[in-house]
C-alpha cells in the first residue's frame, strides 16, 4: 500500500482482499470501456475506487475519506450548506479528490489518467446531486421527492476531470434517500436472483436496507452516523495502521489488536463494536449504555468516553430498526428469512457475533449473516465491465417501492427498544 496525500493507493491483490471484500467474481463481458476504465463509491465518509483494464484485470485501487466532511458528517448538513449557497464549492472539492483518485491508480498502474474512457460512479442520492451540482432542495423538505434519480451518461469534461473525452455512468437510484449506492450493491449481491427471503444492509452513515421477497423489493433508508467507518468518535479513525480493529476479553480483562502490529492511535468501526460486547462482558458497561469507570481505556491511550457510546447507540439503534421495520412490512418475521447480507467496508471486518450481542444486528438474523464488503462498488465495477448489466440495474430500481421510515410508528418502537444493549 502507498498513501499519497490522504489517499491510500494499493495493489490489484490488495485491492481484492481489503477493498471489494467479496468472493463473488467481476467480469469483463461487454465492457464501457476500450482501454481503461474506473468504477467509484463515492460514501458519505470515504471515497473508493478501483481501476481495471479491457480484460478485468484490477490494476489498483485507491480509498480516501470524503472531502466534503468539513460541511457536515451527514448528508442533511451538506445539503443545508449547498442550499446556503456552497454547492459549486461543494461539488469541486469532491471532483477534485476523484481526478487526484484517478491520477493516483494511473501512476500506480503505469497509465496516463488522461487514457481512462469510461467511469461508473456510485453513490447515494445526496452525494451523486452534490458531485453534479444540482439542486439538493427537494431533498431537504417533504415529500422528500427527488426529481434527479440519475441513471445518466455523462463526460469527464462535466464534472471537471482529468479524463475529459471519458463516458461517465451514474446508476439509477431508487428515491431521495436510497440511492444508487444500494442499486449496485443489489447488483453484486445477487439476492434479487434468488429464492427465498433475503434481506440487504450497507453499514455505513447512510444505513440503506433493503427486503426481497417472492420477487417484491422493499427498501429503506435510516441515518446512521459515521461513528461505524471511523468517524465522529473522540478517537475514531478508519482502519489502517494504528488502529484497535478487533477486542476481546482474556481471563477478565480487554486485550485488543492493533493494525500493523504497532502502537494503538485510535479505534475504527469493527473495534468499536468488539469493544462495546466486551465491556458488557466484563460489567464495565450496563444495558443502558453506562459506563463506570469513565471513560473505559480499551488499549493504551485509546479509550471510549461516554459520548461515543451514546453515538454509537443512536447508530446501532437506527440500522437494527431499520431492519425490523422493513421485515415488519413485508409481513414476515425473521424466522422466514434466509439471508442477511451485509455490505460496506466496514462489514468487512464485523464480528457478527458481537454486532448481535450489542443490538446493531437483531440476534435472530446473526447466523444467516453474509459478509459482502464494498458490495456498492463491486456493483459499480460490475456495471463497468458488462453494459447489458446497466439495464438490469435500472429496472430494478424502478420495480422497488421504498418504505418511509421517518413518521413509521413501527420504526419509532423498534428505534426506542433498540437504545438498550
């Protein structure tokens, strides 16, 4: 891995182990491209892409945190600032860290970016109008009706990028807060392809949840935090060197792991959760979330105060309701589903054990859990390599019916009752 300005550019291998996360193969069919072409995830937190040749064969992969942070942790903050007159500010700072994305992977795989002919970029709702530069103000007050669902070809040279003459795809969303981020994770999970029950979850800011059933597809969208990718927390940080990833109690006491084997500077989202069943386990925390002593040293001088924890209640909190609510509106209980699939970088690395002893995962669905990783982006890459996918996504997202969480008195319970660890 090299780190070049904040971004972190690795390896095709590494990119496959760490970015994409996902047994499930990518391959080149009916590629956009004829010589080079880019798939990105553009998440409320971080960035992430890959970039592959006419064959499929990933050349490398880059990942950086969100520039647009300093606006807002969330997409209603960054939509207000838009609104409030920074959108063009907005949408430059995010071009900008895309074209130094792509100049990174080019350098990394001997290429000009210049040669780069065809992106796909996904991404949720909010952040594809904020890369655009379009409007954001239907989605910042009911009906919360978004009147750009996207499923657009554009160029290079439209959003500002070195690769100027290159095609730029920018899959369908499903509605204002389900975005096209949940399209291509659908895409790469294939569960929309199977029998059964089967519910979708991306952890990450965004919490977007989706249910297929007997060929109906619900979803949902619930505002999680950034508190899961490494964000927002006193020392949370994404994970890469230095970072507490995983914890657990030996003979009464915390011991944690530490990327890269050195000195623990702070904790990411995957530590978080270890940390939180562990200090239930040893009684250093209630199941109101109490801590005492305050705040609970997890390695060195990595500690979680109180704050954090209530942070993480409201988010675990969130993406479990989100979860039990759309199951309740389809009319099933979880001993009907088959399946929950897990998806964003930081599924990746979950002890889904300790995701259900901590409530982000209802227990019942806990041993029918699989892991996907970055599955948005491996959709995305899909969608690169194989264009007749593209048609296939946008049906999808026009079949869906998206379930409203905000006023959903079954959401509200389900929200309250899922406070308590």
């Amino acid at each position: 891995m090299r780190i070049l300005g904040d971004c972190q550019v690795t390896t095709a291998s590494e990119a496959q182990a760490h970015v994409l996360g996902s047994k499930q193969d990518v391959h080149a069919r009916a590629p956009l491209f004829s010589r080079w072409g880019t798939a990105i995830d553009i998440g409320t937190t971080t960035l992430a892409a890959c970039l592959y040749d006419r064959s499929g064969n990933m050349l490398a992969q880059a990942g950086c945190m969100n520039p647009q942070a300093p606006w807002g942790a969330d997409v209603i903050t960054r939509i207000g600032a838009a609104l409030q007159g920074e959108g063009p500010v907005l949408a430059r700072a995010i071009q900008r860290r895309l074209d130094q994305l792509l100049k990174e992977m080019a350098s990394q795989a001997g290429i000009s970016a210049r040669e780069i002919d065809a992106l796909v970029i996904t991404g949720n709702t909010a952040m594809l109008y904020l890369l655009t530069e379009t409007n954001p103000d239907c989605l910042s007050h009911a009906p919360f009706a978004a009147d750009r669902l996207f499923g657009e070809m554009l160029t290079g040279a439209e959003l500002g990028l070195c690769c100027a003459g290159a095609a730029v795809y920018l899959p369908r969303c499903f509605s204002a807060f389900v975005g096209a981020d949940t399209a291509t994770a659908l895409l790469a999970s294939g569960i929309t392809r199977q029998d059964g029950t089967r519910l979708l979850a991306d952890i990450g800011t965004n919490g977007e949840i989706a249910l297929w059933n007997r060929s109906t597809l619900l979803c949902c969208s619930t505002a999680a935090g950034p508190a899961f990718e490494g964000a927002g927390l006193t020392m949370g940080m994404p994970g890469r060197d230095g970072a507490v990833d995983h914890v657990m109690v030996k003979n009464g006491a915390l011991h944690a792991h530490v990327l890269g084997d050195t000195e623990a500077v702070g904790i990411c989202g995957s530590g978080v959760v270890d940390a939180l069943a562990c200090l239930l386990e040893t009684g250093q925390m209630d199941e109101t979330g109490f801590l005492d002593p305050e705040p609970a040293v997890i390695c060195g001088r990595v500690a979680l105060p109180q704050k954090d924890v209530r942070a993480v209640q409201l988010a675990k909190s969130a993406v479990a309701a989100g979860i039990r609510t759309l199951t309740a509106t389809a009319g099933l209980t979880f001993s009907l589903v088959d399946e929950l699939a897990i998806a964003g970088g930081f599924g990746s690395y979950l002890d889904v054990n300790n995701a259900g002893r901590i409530g982000l995962i209802p227990e019942e669905l806990v041993s029918k859990v699989r892991i996907l990783g970055n599955a948005a982006l491996q959709g995305a890459s899909m969608l690169l390599l194989d264009q007749p996918k593209i048609p296939d996504c946008e049906a999808m997202t026009r079949q869906a019916r998206t379930v409203d969480l905000a006023s959903n008195p079954l959401f509200l319970q389900a929200y309250t009752d899922g406070m308590f660890f």
